[in-house]
C-alpha cells in the first residue's frame, strides 16, 4: 500500500462555534470520497493576532493497490 496525506488548514474568525464548524464539513466531505485506510491524523493550532485560530490537520492514509 502507498502511503499519503493530505493537509487541511483553516483560518477560524473570532466567536467560531464549535458545534458543526465548516471546516468539520469540509474534512467529512473529503473523507468520503476516499477509499483507503485511515493510518493517523494530527492536528496543531495557533492564535493569528486580528484574526483567529489557524487549523492544521494532517491525515495519513493509505490507498489499496
């Protein structure tokens, strides 16, 4: 099997809520439309002055042969 990933990053606005936010629809979008394994998913955030929280996630998958 072949190993990828994919990368997700996300600016979220102030006062963002965390219940449905639209990045969450956006990655089970995503992860619909792939028929491979999940192997690990890591996330990461920073506070972005003026701005927000900027998202990171990475999710390591791998595609049948």
């Amino acid at each position: 099997m072949q190993t990828r990933v994919k990368v997700f990053t996300f600016v979220s606005g102030h006062g963002e809520t965390v219940i449905e936010p639209p990045h969450e629809d956006h990655l089970n979008q995503w992860l619909a439309g792939v028929n491979g394994q999940l192997v690990q998913v890591s996330q990461s955030e920073s506070e972005r002055p003026g701005m927000g929280h900027h998202v990171t996630v990475c999710v390591w998958y791998e595609l049948p042969e």
